[in-house]
C-alpha cells in the first residue's frame, strides 16, 4: 500500500517533514502510519482499509509488555476484538462489538487513571533523580501503547459495523486529546521547556539548546509539539550570541574575534525520555487523525482480500534506526 505520491510510509511517526518522508521509525516497524489507512481510490473515492494486520502486528509486540493487570485485561478485549472479527453475518457480530466496546471502554479508563499517575510520579529534574524518572517514563511508554493498540480495536470494530458512526463521535476522539495533554505536558517538562508572555524564554537551560548544538536537524520534530514555541531563530544563533567575545591577536598581529559560550549537557536518560515521549506523542497524533477523517470526511470501509495482502506486505521488520 502506498501514499498519494507512491510514497511508502511508516508507523512513526515522527514528524513529517517537507518532502513527504517520515522522519524516524518507532519500535523497528514499518508499517502505514494509522490516518494513510484511509485511502484515495483512482476514482476519488476514500476508503479505510481493514486494517486488521497492523492491530495484530502490534499486539504481538505488546501482549507481554506491562503491568500484569493491565496485559491480562489488555489481552482478554483483544480476544473479544479478534472473535468479532471472524464472524460475517452482522447479526451475530453485533453483540460482539457491543462485547467488546465495553472491555475497551474499561481498559481505557484504567490506563488513563494510570498514565495519568505516571504523569505525577515525574518530578523535575532538579528535584529528583533522572534514573527514577526515567523509569516513570518506561512504564508510562508501555501504558499508552496498549492504550493505542485498544482504540485501534474500538476504531476497527465501529467502522467494520457502521463507519458512518464515526461522524457522531465524541468519545474516541476525546480519549486522544486528554492523553495529547498529558504527553505533550510531560515532554514540555523534560524538555525544561517554559514560557514567559506565551513565548519560549531563550535565556533557559532547556535541552533544546544542547539538542541545536548537537543534532539541530531534530529541533522541528520537539518544536512543533511545544506551545507558544514562537520562535523562527535558529537556536544555535541564540547559544552564540549569548556567549561572553573577546578579541584576540594571532602571530601576525591578524585579529580575531573569540567567542566563548556554554549551554546545559543533559544525561542520556533526559535525552531517551524526550525521545519516547516526543514519539508517543505523534502516534497519538496520527491516530487522532485517523479519527479527524472519519469524522469529517465521507469514507467507505474497505475488507477487501486485495486491500489487506497490499497491507500486509507493507508490515515488516526494519532495521533499527539510529536515535535522532
């Protein structure tokens, strides 16, 4: 399965940047990012295709990852969710669905109940040990992947059912935005991200700075999850100038201007929290757009055996990327 301009994509999700390539890839998987499951067909027809693989794809990676309540609750919607979808006639499907809205709408309300604990047992970062939020941040990371992988089973089951459903929904797209806050809180905090009359104080140790130093090509992927970031400079210009100059002399009597500058180092452990979160952020994203076009849009759902082998033959296995 490919994208508008022929373009293969992948499950994030990260930023996508300008020429339509997407930036990292999460967990070593190639698969569709979840909103291009919704297709244009060559006659303009929109189409979501049943994208039962890439659920069972993710579940296998998640399955035993986690608090052991949570899996075991986690793995019995799954079992609801994968026996609906063996059925054909809509009559005993239903009941199903119906089965399984319930345990997803009850798993979803214990993992916000959880992420949202997580978010408290962070503490800043000159409060409290890195290795110990890090650790919050670990736990947090597997708790909104199951979270994810159940609204892709809610979302599959309503739009196999009635895909119209979705142009009266509240619910799932309300699950996205409260746990949207919560990521993109938590990363502004990580970050050391703050804000002084809604614009970026460019006089912080925020790690952004280190990251412009270092890999200022990844700056755009944090930025533009940050609120009233505001600022079009290069951040490396903004390290520069607020270094102290002194003119200097060479053999030659040349003179030369030296300019002397510093910004705060980060341990790697802030550096893979910004990481997993910047990434969880984005799968949230993605899959809130998802639910955007199913709303907004008129879509048809697409199970056809063509679609689904176009789709499998995308998920595989990818070299590891390096962290960005």
């Amino acid at each position: 399965m490919e994208g508008e301009k022929g373009k293969k994509t992948q499950l994030f999700v990260g930023l996508r940047k300008a020429n339509g390539q997407i930036g990292y890839l999460s967990e070593s998987l190639s698969i569709p990012e979840f909103f291009e499951m919704v297709r244009s067909m060559d006659h303009q027809e929109r189409v979501l295709v049943d994208f039962a693989p890439v659920i069972e794809t993710l579940h296998a990676l998640h399955k035993d990852a986690g608090d052991l309540a949570v899996i075991s609750k986690y793995k019995s919607m799954y079992s609801y969710w994968h026996d609906s979808i063996s059925y054909s006639d809509f009559r005993i499907r239903l009941p199903k669905c119906e089965s399984l809205s319930v345990a997803a709408n009850e798993l979803l309300a214990t993992l916000e109940d959880r992420i949202a604990k997580h978010s408290l047992d962070y503490t800043s970062r000159r409060l409290g040990e890195s290795s110990a939020n890090l650790r919050v941040i670990l736990a947090l990371e597997k708790d909104v992947n199951i979270f994810i992988d159940t609204l892709l089973c809610f979302i599959h089951s309503k739009a196999s059912l009635e895909i119209a459903s979705f142009k009266k929904d509240v619910v799932l797209g309300e699950y996205c935005e409260r746990l949207l806050a919560v990521l993109e809180g938590l990363l502004a905090k990580v970050l050391d991200y703050s804000t002084y009359n809604d614009r970026f104080q460019l006089e912080s140790d925020s790690l952004l700075f280190h990251l412009a130093i270092v890999e200022n090509c990844v700056i755009d992927s944090y930025s533009q999850l940050l609120p009233n970031f505001g600022s079009k400079e290069d951040l490396r210009l903004v390290v520069l100038r607020s270094g102290d100059k002194h003119e200097i002399r060479d053999g030659r009597n040349e003179r030369y201007m030296e300019v002397v500058t510093r910004y705060r180092v980060p341990d790697q452990n802030e550096l893979n929290m910004a990481r997993m979160l910047r990434d969880l952020c984005y799968k949230v994203r993605s899959i809130a757009g998802l639910i955007n076009t199913l709303k907004h849009e008129v879509v048809r759902w697409d199970p056809s055996d063509h679609s689904i082998e176009e789709l499998k033959g995308l998920i595989r296995l990818a070299p590891p990327a390096a962290n960005p």
